[in-house]
C-alpha cells in the first residue's frame, strides 16, 4: 500500500545564506508504495513452509521533527530511506498439535543509508546523501503451547549479525549497527500445581548492545528472572501475583546514542480480576 508523510513545522529556527538564524517553514511530502508478498506450503498436514518479501521506508521527519540543516539526518531535503527484508520459515505441530515448533532465517537491508557525501569537508559545508548500505542477517526459532496438560511454555531465541557495509565514514564501514544485539532469548513457563492455582517462571537474556555507528558505546549483556502465582477465587474472579526483575538487575531499557534510560529494579504487584 502507498507509504505517505507530509509533515510541517512552522517557524523552526534554520540559518540562512549569511549564517544568521532565521525563521522558516518546513514541510515535506514523501508519497511510496510500501507492499509486502508472501507464500505459504503445507508438506504435511501439521507442517507450514513460508517464504516473504517486503519493504517499509524511513522518512526524514520519523521522529516528528524536520531540519533545514543538510547535514542533519532530518533534513528537509532527504529523501526516504528504503529498507528490504527477506525471510524464510518453518511451523511444525508436534505433541497431537498441542505445540508448536517455529524457525526462519531473515535478511534486512537498508539499501540507501544517509551517509556523509563528503566526510573530508569543513562542519559548515558537510551535507548527507542517499549513499549507504547496512546489512542484518539472522535466525530465531520459538515454541509456543502444552508439554503436559498442566505445563505450558513459550519462548524463543534470535541471532542477529549487523553490519554497515557501504559509508563514506570509515569509522563506521564494517561496524555493528546500534541497537542489535548478537543474542536474544525469551522465556515463560506456568503450571497448573492444582486446579485452581498455576504458578509460572521466566527468564529474558539480551547480549552486548552498541549504542553508536562507530561502536564506541555500548550496554552490557543481562539477564532478567520474573515469576508469578494466580488464584482462581471462583470461576469469574482471578487473584494473582507478580514479581519482576527477581534478582534486582541493573540494566538499560532504552538507549541511543550518548543517552540510556535504567529499566526498573526489583518490584512486584497484586491484582485482582474479575468478569461479569
């Protein structure tokens, strides 16, 4: 389907030709087709084979903000930059359909990076250009359902190999790209100990994180433990506990750049729902 951004900002303080700031609208419009194919094959009654092709696009103004600067990774004058991804899968069914096994392998490609067209020039004269390549190469395979009537377990694994493959920066050429750490696990288990009360456990993994281009910065690996207990009260009302981050990690939630954000520490809640 057609991708379009029209984003304008009023009075946004830009410099003019003589280097005085002034005040300027800025506006631009990026209409693209943004599709994504696919295909499905059943082998076997409880086995699915998929292929799929797609791309998707960053504008200039994804942030919500808009740059008469040309060296600006917002500027006004950018065209989008594209990004295709391939992948390929396999769903099984095992257990008498009570599970369900999942693997792919995925290629992203961002085919026009913003990248420095001349990185040998003065500050005042640096402009980007459509120019770059960054590559991700992966895998991940899951499990989601029933091991037992009463054991239920979802969870999954990825590996994710990044690179900037074309820049006119050599201090970012063959770097990891920020935020895509090599390993990721996920997971979650519950047990119904009797009828009316289940209890459950998890456990999330991330590896190594850059925060830069030139991979200069980065979060460390974490693991992160959670657990609960639910009550049934009656067949209309829950009451369950949840406690997160068991072992009181110190970890980052959010990065980029020269900022990071703590994620919470050990902390834990009680609910209590019901229906009607």
């Amino acid at each position: 389907m057609p991708t379009e951004t029209s984003v304008l900002f009023r009075g946004a303080t830009v410099v003019d030709g003589t280097g005085a700031p002034g005040q300027q609208d800025l506006k631009r419009t990026d209409n693209l087709p943004s599709y994504r194919f696919g295909a499905v094959y059943h082998p076997t009654p409880n086995t699915s084979l998929y292929v799929v092709y797609g791309n998707s696009y960053n504008p200039s103004a994804e942030l919500g903000t808009l740059s008469g600067s040309a060296n600006n990774a917002a500027s006004v004058t950018l065209a989008p930059e594209k990004n295709i991804s391939y992948e390929a899968g396999v769903k099984v069914d095992v257990l008498e359909g009570n599970l369900s096994l999942t693997g792919a392998v995925f290629r992203i490609e961002k085919t026009n990076l913003r990248i420095p067209g001349d990185p040998t020039a003065p500050t005042a004269q640096q402009f980007l250009v459509l120019d770059g390549l960054a590559r991700v190469d992966g895998f991940e395979i899951g499990a989601a359902g029933k091991l037992t009537d009463k054991w239920q377990v979802i969870g999954g694994y990825s590996y994710l190999d990044s690179s900037i493959d074309k820049t006119s920066n050599l201090a970012e050429l063959g770097r990891w790209l920020p935020n895509a750490p090599r390993h990721n696990l996920s997971v979650w288990s519950t047990y119904d100990v009797m009828p009316k009360l289940t209890v459950g456990a998890g456990a999330t993994y991330q590896s190594d994180a850059f925060v830069n281009t030139t991979n200069t910065a980065f979060v460390p690996e974490y693991w992160k433990f959670d657990a609960m207990a639910s009550y049934k009260v009656d067949n209309k009302s829950t009451i369950q506990l949840n406690v997160y981050n068991i072992t009181n990690e110190f970890y980052f939630a959010q990065y980029y750049q020269g900022q990071a954000v703590p994620a919470s520490g050990r902390w834990a809640s009680l609910s209590y729902r019901t229906r009607w």
